[in-house]
C-alpha cells in the first residue's frame, strides 16, 4: 500500500468517526479481505483504462463503497494498493505516474 493510500484509509477512518459516530467496521473489514483477496488472485479487480499505468486495476468493497485501485507487477510478483477512493466521488482520483 502506497503513502497516499495509507492516507486515503486514515482519511476514511476520520470520516467514519466524525460523521457516523462508530468505527469503520465494515470499512476496515472490507479492506482486509480485499487485500487477502488481491494476495492470492491479484486480478480479480476490473481492469482500468489508464494511458501509463497499463496494469492499473480496481476492485471494489461493496459493504463501504469504496474502490481500491491497484497494480499487479507479475514479474516481482507483487500487488500495491495506489489509492482507497469513494464510489460518491466524481472524479477518479489522482494516480502516481511511472
């Protein structure tokens, strides 16, 4: 998991806290599950459009509504969460580029 999306997560736990009044369960758990998930089938997100990053994938957690985007380095055999974003928001957000 990127910076900014460690951030992203903080951000939404923030969210969850100040506006729902609980913790974030069913974000968090949501978010651990995706990652055991990505860990042994990294390509079970939907595949993104993205002109630099050709491996870009999201994979959505459907109890918070919440997308992780991703990449898949089949070579180091790696996966890393770019960004933790909102269904609500209008715009993708911004990706690291290579």
């Amino acid at each position: 998991m990127t910076k900014q999306a460690r951030a992203d997560v903080l951000s939404a736990v923030d969210w969850w806290r100040r506006n729902v009044g609980t913790a974030p369960t069913h974000f968090l758990a949501g978010l651990r599950h995706a990652q055991e998930k990505l860990s042994s089938t990294p390509f079970i997100g939907v595949r993104v459009e993205d002109q630099v990053l050709l491996t870009l994938r999201r994979l959505a957690l459907l109890q918070s509504r919440y997308f992780l985007f991703y990449e898949v380095d089949e070579t180091a055999g790696t996966v890393t969460v770019l960004r933790v974003w909102h269904t609500s928001r209008g715009s993708p957000p911004k990706l690291p580029r290579r």
